[in-house]
C-alpha cells in the first residue's frame, strides 16, 4: 500500500465522528469590556477649608481650647468657617523697623501745635469731664492725650477684622498664647450680644475703638460712661474715654499726683542712677536733683516715690517719673509713649516746652543696634539676645560698660557709643 495512503487512513480512523452535542465554553470574538462606573459626585470643598492644610490644623486645635475656655461650639463652627490668615498682618507682626526713632524725635511729632489746639478746645468743650474725673480720678488732660495719640480723637479706629487679625497672629505663633487668649476675648464680646463681628473693627494687632481696647481690656476694663446700656467704645467717645480711664485706675494711678518732672542735675552727676532707685524727691534733692522750672512739690507728689530717667541721655531732658507715669506704661509699656501722654497733657493744661531742648540725633539702624548688643555681650556685659530691640536689658548692660570705661553712664547708645563699642571689639578700626 502506498505510504501516504495508510497515514491518511490511520488519521480518519481516530478522529471523534460522534454527533452528541458539546456546549461552547469559548468564543472566537473576544467580549465587549463591561460598560464603564458611573463617574462618582465632585466632591465639595470643605466650607471650613482656608485651603491651608498647617492653619487648618491650629484652627481645629484652637477650636478644642475654645470650646474648654466656654465658648459654645455654634459660635465657634459660625465664626471660624472660612477663616483664613491675614499675610498682612502676619507680615506686620514680623517687621522689625529699620531705623529706630530717637526719642526726642517721637516727642516732637507727638506734642504738635495742632494736637494742643484741638486737646485744649475738648477740653473746654465736652460735658462729660467732671463725672469721668469724679469717679475714677484720672485727670481729663490725660485722658485727651491717650485719645490724640491712639486714635487721632475717635478718628482713625483702624479697619481690620479683629477675629482674623487674633488667628493670624496665633497662627503665626510669635505671640501665640497672648493672640490665643485675646480671640477667646473677642468671640466671648461677639457671644455676649454687645458688638457683632462686623462691629469689632481696629489694628492690625487687635486694638479696637477710640481708645484702641484689646478685647481682653474691652471684657475687664470697659464702661458704659454715657449710661445708654452699651459699652460703646467705637462710637461713644463718654464709653472709651471712661473706660480708658477705668483701665488707668485698675493699672493703678493715684488720684491727686502727677505723673513726672522735668528735673536739673548738677555737674558730675553719676548717671549710672537712671532707671535705678525710687526714692522720694527729697532724696533726690540732696542730690542736686531739682524740678527744673524752679517750682517746688506738692504735698501728695513729695510723698511719691521717683525714678530718674534720661531717655535721651545726658544731653537731653532729664525726669523724675513719678508711679502715675508706669500707670500710663500699662497702656503701652514704653518709656517714649509715656513720655509723649504726659507732656501731651501738661500742654493741654497750660504748660509750657520743656527746660531743655531734646538733642539731634542720627537714627540708628537695626544693624548699628545688634552690632551694639553683640559687642557689649561680647565684652562681659550681658544685653540679653541681640535682638536690633534697646531695652531696659540693653541699657542697664551699656551703662555699665560706659560707667567701667569713664564715660557718662546714661545708658544712651548713640551712634558714638555704637562705633566705640565696634571699635573696642575690632570691628572697627581706631578712628573708624
């Protein structure tokens, strides 16, 4: 048989010739791809969301602090929403000026012509004086002058939403337990029903009203003066001018004293006394230190325990500051803000220019202050962090490198004082 036949044959007798039927299990067109899911809802944003994730999450831990502090959980969810920090204020916050002021500068813009004039005609002129000065014992004069100098007389209130401004500052965390305390404050004033979020206007950094109230002083310290059955600081100015001079009552002026005098000292005085003792001005006088005007003390102000202060140094005015003058620091713990509410007020009463005229002085710039800080530091004597701020710790540290090095030790750093510390460290040649 021929080969090829006998394959062929052996094929078609194995192959499968029954008709039983056998199911499909496959195809030879592959299947259509099952329909696509629906696309899921856009989600919706949070209405809580800032949109930024690190403030969101001090707001939620804020919230928590809140809500133990007693603010109910409404308020805080109605007036949070939303709420997104100010780089305005976060920037303000973190300015460190330039150029410092020299002292006798800022006295200047403070004790303006147009300022007495206007201070001397509402002095005159508003009906409330004699019920305010009665109750809490703070002369009008100085109450003009807080008035002038923290608002233009009611006139510059500032317009920031206080809310926002206290978050941004938590949030920024300088000052994050005193800015905490301060947006507890305000929320408690929006939850008592005096003022409204929209009503709680100031500074950048919280101040609100006439007389620029923190809202923890608006909470402790505010009045209603015109007795309508508000506490209205913005748009009474018998609320704020009470209620600043309920807060310099409560921050402990003395009623009948004054708040300082401008003082003569006598040749070779030692300056390293300045900012030191409280003695009464009978122990001063033994000194050699007198009132400048030639006038003598009254009763209640012989009485009162004084610091020597030369805030522009020995070439500038010099003062005993009386305890009325730290009731006023309590507003704004400056010794120049002091300064510039008290003399304010002498001249709204009368009172004439200082003795002595303030010195001319060359602003001194951030860096001129630090190089100052590091070299005293450097030297032994310690200003505390260099930090371009000249305070007490600064100059209690440059007196007592000027009184170890003969020089008149008033504490004052001046651009000559600057350059001699530069050039006792080397940073500065000799005559530089």
């Amino acid at each position: 048989m021929d080969r090829r036949l006998f394959l062929l044959l052996l094929v078609a007798g194995c192959a499968d010739t029954s008709t039983e039927f056998k199911p499909v299990t496959g195809s030879p067109f592959p299947a259509p791809p099952p329909p696509a899911p629906a696309p899921a809802p856009a989600s919706q944003p949070d209405p809580a969301s800032s949109g930024d994730a690190s403030f969101d999450e001090w707001r939620g831990q804020f919230r928590n602090r809140a809500v133990a502090a007693g603010l109910p959980t409404g308020l805080l969810d109605r007036e949070l929403a939303g709420l997104t920090p100010n780089p305005r204020v976060i920037s303000l916050d973190s300015a460190q000026p330039e150029f410092s002021k020299p002292v006798g500068d800022y006295i200047k813009g403070t004790v303006s012509d147009d300022r007495i004039a206007r201070g001397q005609r509402y002095r005159a002129e508003l009906p409330f004086w004699g019920g305010v000065e009665q109750r809490f014992g703070v002369p009008r004069d100085i109450l003009i002058a807080v008035w002038a100098m923290e608002s233009g007389f009611g006139a510059i209130q500032g317009d920031f939403d206080v809310v926002r401004c206290m978050a941004s500052l938590a949030f920024h965390g300088r000052r994050r337990a005193f800015a905490e305390g301060e947006l507890i404050a305000a929320l408690k004033i929006i939850q008592s029903g005096e003022a409204d979020r929209g009503r709680l206007k100031g500074s950048w950094a919280g101040a609100m009203g006439q007389t620029q109230f923190l809202p923890s002083n608006y909470l402790a310290t505010a009045v209603d003066g015109d007795s309508d059955g508000r506490r209205d600081i913005w748009g009474s100015s018998n609320d704020a001018l009470a209620s600043a001079a309920n807060l310099l009552a409560k921050g402990g002026w003395t009623r009948g004293e004054g708040w300082a005098r401008e003082v003569s000292i006598p040749p070779g005085f030692d300056y390293s006394l300045t900012e030191g003792p409280r003695e009464t001005p009978d122990w001063w006088a033994e000194l050699g230190v007198k009132p400048a005007d030639g006038k003598g003390w009254s009763a209640s102000d012989r009485a009162a325990k004084a610091m020597l202060a030369a805030p522009a140094g020995a070439s500038g005015p010099v003062f005993l500051l009386l305890p009325n003058h730290f009731a006023i620091r309590k507003y704004n713990n400056s010794t120049a803000y002091a300064l510039g509410i008290g003399l304010l007020a002498d001249r709204f009463s009368g009172g004439g220019p200082l003795a002595r005229a303030w010195p001319i002085e060359t602003p001194l710039g951030i860096g001129d202050r630090i190089a100052a800080q590091t070299a005293l530091a450097r030297l032994g004597f310690s200003p505390g962090e260099p930090d371009g701020v000249v305070g007490i710790n600064t100059r209690g540290a440059l007196r007592a490198w000027q009184k170890a090095r003969g020089i008149i030790a008033d504490g004052y750093l001046s651009m000559e004082m600057v350059r001699r510390l530069n050039v006792e460290v080397g940073a500065l040649p000799p005559g530089g």
